[in-house]
C-alpha cells in the first residue's frame, strides 16, 4: 500500500471538501497509507481545536482511527533533519517520509512545495497527487 504524508493544512483543508477531502477519503477507504509521528497528531488536533470544529465527536473519531493504527503507520523515531530553514516546523513532515519510507508528502505548504523534492521522497499537491495516479498503482 502507497504510504503518503498529509501536511496540516491538507488534513484540515479536507474538512472543507475538494480534492484534500478526496485524499482523505482515499486514507478511510484504506486506498493509502497515512505515516505519522506523534508531533504530526498533535498539531492535527490543535489546529482543529484553534479553528473551533463544532462536531467535538469528529475529533474523538479522528484520534481514535490514529490512536488504532487505521490505514496509518506511526513511528517514534526520525531523523533530525534541517532542511527547511525558513519554518524549520515544517521539517516534521519530511522527517516522517523519511523515517517511513514514504515516497510522498501531500501538502501545498509552500516552504515543503518549493522543494519538491527532497532524496526519493516528491512533495505534490493534493491535485497534483489526484492526477497523478500514483495512488492506483500500487
């Protein structure tokens, strides 16, 4: 199964439709693999909580799939990378995809955009990754 990192704001962007609601419908219907680290999570759930998400339940639902492993994989180890120096936050993501062996970073951060790629890991778009059809070959 494709493993692919979700930057934050294609995470929360899904709860708004378009396309990042369609690579999390590709992650619930176990068409991907999301990679996640502890960090990742937890700035999940803040940014849902700053904006204020109504349905309290939907965040009880997301951190119970995490916390279950549901079509994800976790680590507690990665690299410390410094690559992004700009917003060295956004290192995170590309630490996982390393520690991971993911081969995609889902965002449209454009610290994590402009680097497009980093090794063998391609930073893309939720569009980008649609079009691409790399989620249906594997």
């Amino acid at each position: 199964m494709l493993r692919v990192v979700i930057d934050t704001n294609i995470f929360i962007s899904s709860f708004f439709g378009g396309a990042p609601r369609e690579i999390i419908d590709l992650w619930k219907t176990g068409q991907i693999t999301i990679c996640l680290t502890q960090e990742i999570v937890e700035e999940y759930i803040k940014v849902l909580n700053r904006l204020g998400l109504k349905d309290k339940s939907e965040i009880t639902n997301l951190t119970k799939l995490f916390a279950e492993g549901f079509n994800s994989i976790f680590t507690t180890k990665t690299p410390n990378l410094n690559i992004i120096k700009d917003d060295p936050d956004d290192n995170k993501f590309l630490e996982c995809a390393v520690a991971l062996e993911s081969k995609i970073i889902i965002s449209g951060d454009k610290h994590l955009k402009d680097i497009k790629r980093y090794i063998n890991i391609e930073i893309m778009s939720p569009r980008e990754f649609l079009d691409s059809q790399t989620w249906r070959q594997i």
